[in-house]
C-alpha cells in the first residue's frame, strides 16, 4: 500500500495533468503546531494517517469535489468549526437523544448507536450536512478503528469506506 505522500504525490500529479483548476484549488498543508493545536480543541488524537494528509493539503478552496464526491475537502480549521457546531446541537437534549434508523432496524455496527458522537470528525461535506468524517470513538466493540465514514443527516451513518484515512 501506497503511504499517505506517495498517494497525494500520484493525485497531484493526474490534477496538474488533467484537472490543473482543481489542483491549484488545494490548500498547502498544515504545521505540527496547527496539528497539536487542533488535537488539544478537539480533545481528540488525530490518527496518524490524517494528520500525514494534512502535513500534505489543508483541504482545498471552494466547492471543488476532490475528495470523496463531496463538494468540499475542508481545513483543518473548517473541520474544527463543523464539529464545534455539532457539539452545540449536542447540547439539545432532544436533538442528541434521536435514535438513528439503522439502530431502529436493530442492526449491529462498528460504530456508536448515536446520530452524532463528539468523537466524530468531518473532513468533507456538501453544506446540508452529509459529507465524511472520522469515528474516533470507540465502537461496541471498545476497540478505535479510525475508519473514514459517510455520514447523512437523514440516515445518521451510513458505511465505513477504509481502513485508514486517504
């Protein structure tokens, strides 16, 4: 398998063949410092393969579907401001105690049977609330897989894609 660089190095180069507007639509990447700095608002260790991508490209400019089929591949910064702003609708007791469909449907998932973890981090999004994000909770297992995930706000999530981070 492909390390996180050689894999950025292998899109940069098909973007600046075939796509250069999207490649010059990526953000350089993020210092160690905007990395320690991210861990401790979130209160979250980052998985290392994430951060690898983010040492790479800070997300990218505009809507530009790069990463995933969504239309935005987000900062660092942004993916701090998303989830922030799932941590205050976590606060509505209401909101936070919604049951999503595939717990209903008593399903058995890798994942917290909530509609939205505080250990959850999105990194792609359309702007009506769907896009990818990291679980980094524990599922019922107990045990982190860090794998990226789709995640709907109709459906709560949906799949896990990988084993790691892009």
């Amino acid at each position: 398998m492909d390390s996180i660089a050689e894999s950025w190095h292998r899109i940069d180069i098909w973007l600046q063949t075939f796509a250069p507007t999207h490649a010059t639509s990526l953000f350089p990447g993020v210092t160690e410092e905007t990395l320690e700095e991210a861990e401790e608002k979130l209160g979250l260790t980052l998985p290392e393969d994430f951060k690898a991508s983010y040492r790479i490209h800070n997300g990218a400019q505009g809507s530009s579907s790069l990463l995933m089929g969504e239309p935005d591949f987000y900062p660092l910064n942004g993916a701090i401001a998303q989830w922030e702003m799932k941590q205050k609708l976590l606060q509505d007791s209401t909101w936070a105690a919604k049951k999503p469909s595939w717990v209903n449907g008593e399903k058995h998932l890798p994942v917290q049977p909530v509609w939205w973890h505080p250990a959850w981090l999105d990194f792609t999004g359309n702007g009506a609330g769907d896009g990818w994000c990291l679980d980094l909770a524990p599922g019922s297992s107990g045990r982190h897989c860090f794998p990226p995930m789709l995640f709907s706000w109709k459906r709560a999530f949906t799949w896990a894609v990988a084993q790691s981070f892009p």
